[in-house]
C-alpha cells in the first residue's frame, strides 16, 4: 500500500518538486475520472452488445420453432 501512495505521488507530482501543486492535483483528478469515464463507458457498450446478441439469438429460436 505504502509503495502504492508513492508511485502515485511520483506520477502527480509532474515537476519532480517534492510537492503536488493545486494544478497537479486537478490534473490527476482529471485523469482518474477519465480513466473512470472510459471505462464506464467500455462497460455500458458491453452491456449492449451483450443484450443485442441475446435479442438475436432469441428472434433466430423463435425463428427455428416456427419453420
């Protein structure tokens, strides 16, 4: 964990000052809710093709049960 918080302190603090400035820290803000975003977004266009994959192979057995 300890080595987690330093990695992320290393990574946000762009100017290698020892400090994280206001501008840094909205910076990794901005980039972990992007990040959180994307990945939302990944999630959600999953959902939908899993749906519309479900949606055709019910219409093809509906499909075969009437022929």
């Amino acid at each position: 964990m300890a080595g987690h918080v330093i990695d992320l302190f290393r990574e946000w603090d762009e100017n290698s000052d020892g400090k994280i400035s206001k501008l840094e820290f909205r910076r990794a803000l901005a980039r972990i809710m992007l990040r959180r975003l994307r990945e939302a977004a990944f999630r959600k266009a999953e959902e939908k093709r899993r749906r519309e994959e479900e949606i055709r192979r019910q219409r093809e057995e509906a499909e075969r049960r009437r022929q």
